[in-house]
C-alpha cells in the first residue's frame, strides 16, 4: 500500500517536476526584457514553405486544442523562406486569417506545397485552391485587394524583425519568452514547456 502511495504520489507530481526542469537557455530564451502581452498568447512563426513547420502542425493542433481559454493563440508567416514565393505566402496567409479559412485553406496549402510540391505562380492558383476548399472566389478576389490584408501583412513582417526570427517554427509566449525548439523530446514535454510560459509571470 505504501509503494502504491508513493507511486501515485510521484505521478502527481510529475508535471511540476518537469516543469520545474525548464531551464532559461536551454529551454527557452527571454527575447523581450519589457512587459509580459496583456492577454497570454501563443505565437507560432512558420512557413508553408517549412518542412519542419509542416511536421509540427499535429504537435500544435495538439496543444491549441489543451490550452486555457483565456490564451490566445496565433499563427505569423514568416517572409525568408522561398524567396518572392515566400513573400507572396505571408499576404495569402492574411487573406486565410480575414476569411476565417484556416481549418479549411491551412491545411490544403501545407498539402500541396509539402506533400504534392505544387507551386503557385500566379494569384490565380491559390485562388482555386480555396475555391476548392469551399471558399467563395468573389471573396477571395476582395480580400487580395483590401487594405485589411496589407495591413496584417505589413503588421506580420514587423513582428518578424520584432522578435528578429531566422528560423521556423520558433514560438513567442506572451510576447517574451521563446521556445528553443531543438531541446523538445517529445509532444508532452513541447505542451508542457509552452504552458509552463504561459504561466510563468516574471
């Protein structure tokens, strides 16, 4: 009974164990001596034109799908990956988020650049991927050319040089802390990390 007791003892306190292992450094690194972000946040800077981004995505649909409801979660394309390909992603990404289309688009795009290495010379092309994927073409049209999606462009590369990325998929928490991906082991200890951030106040 008493090794029974210990056993459990030690399973629950487990998570705490681990989370009192992260090590700033080797763990994550403090990207932002200012203030914590008024609401916590996730910020996942990718790529559709990442293989590493593409295999993390079940790791982070994952860990969306566990976390509180009060933190946000947001994803920023990046520009330094595929040359004009890459810049002309970070605007399509912009139409996905003002169209609502991410469970839809997201996962197509990732697909066929990934898995079925399309390319996409013109605007038409991703156009008829989300028409494909149930979004509407006329919609699609307005969005390219709204100011809404400049702007969220333009606002995605700022953060970029903010937080000064060179490398996908990096996470920003609560706009300070980053996640120094190479030291996760395993889908648990990524969760584990990230909420550990996410509560961390100082």
């Amino acid at each position: 009974m008493k090794k029974l007791s210990a056993l459990l003892f030690a399973v629950l306190l487990s998570p705490l164990a681990l989370a009192a292992d992260f090590v700033e450094g080797t763990h994550f690194e403090v990207v932002n001596q200012g203030k914590l972000t008024k609401t916590p946040e996730i910020v996942e800077y990718f790529s559709f034109k990442c293989p590493a981004c593409y295999r993390f995505e079940p790791l982070v649909e994952a860990m969306v799908a566990k976390k509180p409801a009060n933190v946000k979660f947001k994803k920023n394309h990046v520009d330094f990956i595929g040359g004009s390909a890459g810049k002309e992603l970070t605007k399509i990404y912009a139409i996905i988020n003002l169209l609502n289309a991410g469970e839809k688009v997201t996962p197509a795009l990732f697909d066929a650049i990934q898995t079925k290495r399309k390319t996409f010379p013109e605007l038409s092309d991703y156009k008829a991927l989300f028409v494909a994927n149930g979004i509407d073409g006329a919609k699609f049209d307005k969005a390219a050319k709204s100011f809404m999606v400049k702007t969220h462009t333009s606002q995605m590369q700022r953060n970029t040089k903010k937080f000064a990325i060179s490398g996908v998929p990096t996470f920003i928490i609560n706009g300070k802390y980053k996640v120094i991906t190479k030291s996760i082991k395993s889908n648990e200890m990524f969760e584990e990390l990230v909420f550990f951030l996410v509560n961390k106040t100082s």
